[in-house]
C-alpha cells in the first residue's frame, strides 16, 4: 500500500484532479461473476462463504498467496484515532501496490455523494467485492478528506459478522478506492420501501444484529454516530452489515463538522453541539426500531426545526398495531438522558427481542 491512512489524500492539492479526464470505468464484465456469488453451487461463492476475510485477517487472498496489507489488519490502539506504528515483517517487500487495473468491473451497485459503489472482482483471486470510488475533487470541495481518513481508520480494523469489511484501499491522482465487503442482497432501506414497515420478528432480528455489533464497536471505543436504513446493507442470508463509518468517531466526542441531511437519527446531545459518548448510539437504535417496526422515523415533520423540537422534547408517540413490549423496548432507548438509556446488554436481553428474534444465519 502506498499511503498510511494520515498521507492519504495529500496528492489532491499538488493533483490536477479532473475526475472526467481520468480513466472510465466501464460497467460489465463482473456480472457473471455476481451470478457466482448468489449462486450456492459455485466453488467462488462457497468459497467467499466458507472462508470470510475477516476470519484470519486475510486480505484478498483465498487462493494464491497475496500479501495482506499490514496498515490495514494492525488493531487501532484505542483512543489515539491513530493506526499504530506497523511492523516490518518479510512480506513488506512483497506488499501489493493495488490499482484499478486489478479489478474488472461490473454494475453499478450504489450512487454516493462523492462517487459511486461498483461490484467488482479481484482478476487473480477472483473475489468478489464492491469498489467504492471516491472523487478526491468531490471530498476537497465538501472538506471532508478527515472524514474518509477516519472512515478508512476504523473500518478497517472492524472485524464482526454484522459489519461491512473493508479489505483495502488505495488511490490514484483523481480518486480514492475502498475495496469493500460485497453485501449480495443489496440496500436496506429499498427493502424497508418495498415493504412499508416491517413485522416484529424481523425487527426483532435486525435490533439483536445491530446491538451486537454497536457492542463490538463500543468496546472499542468506537461509536459510529451515522446509524440509519441507508447506512445498512444485507448480506447473502439477509443478515444486516452495517457499513459507511464516515461519521465515526472515537469517543468521547464533540461535533465539528456542519451537520447535514436529515436530523431524524440525531440524539438531542448531537444536535445540541454537545459533547457526546457512544449512547448517541443507542438513540438512533430506537429510532431505527421505530422506523423497521412503523415505516417512517419518529421524530418526522413538515422543518428542521419541527424536527428538532420534536427531538429535543421526545415527543414518541406509536400507532395502535405496535405492540406493547415493541414500544417498551424504543421508549426505553429514546430517552433524552443518555444515561437513563437501556444498555446493549440489556438490549440484547429485552423479552421481546429474545422472544420474537430469528437465530443467526452469518
Ligand atoms: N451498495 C453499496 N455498497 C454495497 C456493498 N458493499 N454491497 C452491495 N451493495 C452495495
């Protein structure tokens, strides 16, 4: 790998960065490898299945021997938001220097605001992964190169069943590339559409799955403050990752990036601009609850400011077909205090959700 995480992006100033000058990327030849993937009687896809990445540390390498990228399976050393000092071991030499050349590209999966989400496999392993592409000129104008630095920090030293990987990364003059997890049953959210709300045995499921892995997060002092459908992916059993950690912080934090888009998942603390710790967290669950269980989050209104009011107030208020140990579970995240907030733990040990969640399938 070229760049340590605290370089990365410090060509984009000296770069002539024209994201339409640079190469295509051509949609197309991954396709049938998708099909692979999906498909159960494929060697590719049982062994995507059989032998997950995040299993060894292994990066990219399922069949031939690739060196891993040592920046990217050190642990984080808690707290320091800091990538510690790697050491140097006999493979460095050998380290892989990724380009786009690696990689054929297929459909797109996903449009981002600072570029799009390509399904794309690795030419000699033949893995299967989605390549998020980032325009450096898009990330300079909006200020937030720190953003994917942290981004890139964090989720790459997040290893658990309901998190998105994030194998590698590397980048030419014009962009960024996050060689990411391929979740096979695509966005959240688009499901959540398709069904308005949805029952209380799958939300129970998707709540058990999320506070796992926010536990995970949390233990290390990790807390991803970005908790919504579109942030969330489903994998090939339909099991929810969560990906995009460009909001994460290690805690505790203040906020000093300008908030934007919808403040419908923010705590009261958040959008107040105060200092916050890892129970933001716990807020948006039950928001999330809210929204799988009712179809639209609770705190919606005409304004931001209505919003904001009805946020800062805890004005909860639940339609009659929700039942009553769903709403005993959500009144007890939303609550404005984040101290008086129900822990993961005893989330996790909520009758309705041991009652009505469905056993892991991942
Ligand atoms: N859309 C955006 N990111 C994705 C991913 N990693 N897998 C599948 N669909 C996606």
């Amino acid at each position: 790998m070229a760049a340590e995480p605290d370089c990365l992006l410090k060509s984009v100033n000296s770069s002539a960065s024209d994201p339409h000058q640079s190469v295509k990327i051509q949609p197309g030849p991954v396709k049938t490898h998708e099909k692979a993937v999906t498909s159960k009687s494929t060697d590719s896809a049982r062994y995507q299945r059989e032998h997950p990445p995040g299993e060894s540390g292994r990066v990219l390498k399922p069949v031939n021997s690739r060196p891993s990228c040592p920046e990217l399976t050190a642990p984080v050393k808690p707290g320091s938001g800091k990538v510690q000092q790697k050491t140097t071991t006999s493979s460095e030499s050998a380290r892989k220097k990724w380009t786009l050349e690696d990689f054929d590209i297929g459909r797109p999966l996903g449009k981002g605001k600072f570029g799009n989400v390509y399904l794309a496999r690795e030419k000699s392993t033949k893995y299967v992964v989605a390549l998020k592409v980032l325009f450096k000129s898009q990330l300079q104008k909006a200020g937030v190169e720190h953003q994917l630095r942290r981004e890139i920090e964090i989720q790459s030293h997040l290893s658990h069943p309901h998190i998105l990987r994030l194998f590698q990364y590397f980048q030419d003059k014009t962009r960024v590339y996050l060689v990411l997890e391929y979740a096979p049953k695509g966005e959240l959210y688009k499901e959540l559409m398709k069904n308005t709300r949805f029952d209380e045995r799958r939300t129970a499921t998707y709540m058990y799955q999320m506070t796992s892995a926010l536990k995970y997060c949390h233990s290390k002092k990790v807390i991803h403050r970005d908790i919504k459908p579109e942030n969330l992916l489903l994998g090939l059993t339909g099991d929810l990752k969560i990906a995009d950690f460009g909001w994460s912080v290690h805690a505790p934090s203040s906020r000093r990036t300008t908030l934007c888009g919808t403040l419908d998942y923010l705590p009261p603390e958040m959008i107040e601009g105060k200092l916050h710790d890892e129970k933001v967290d716990i807020w948006s669950l039950g928001v999330l609850c809210y929204e799988f269980l009712v179809g639209k989050p609770p705190f919606e209104a005409e304004s931001n400011a209505d919003t904001y009011r009805r946020i800062t107030k805890v004005d909860l208020q639940f339609p009659r077909h929700v039942s009553e140990p769903a709403k005993n579970l959500v009144s007890q995240l939303l609550k404005h205090d984040p101290n008086q907030r129900l822990s993961l733990d005893k989330v996790l040990e909520h009758p309705w959700i041991k009652e009505n969640r469905l056993p892991s399938t991942s």
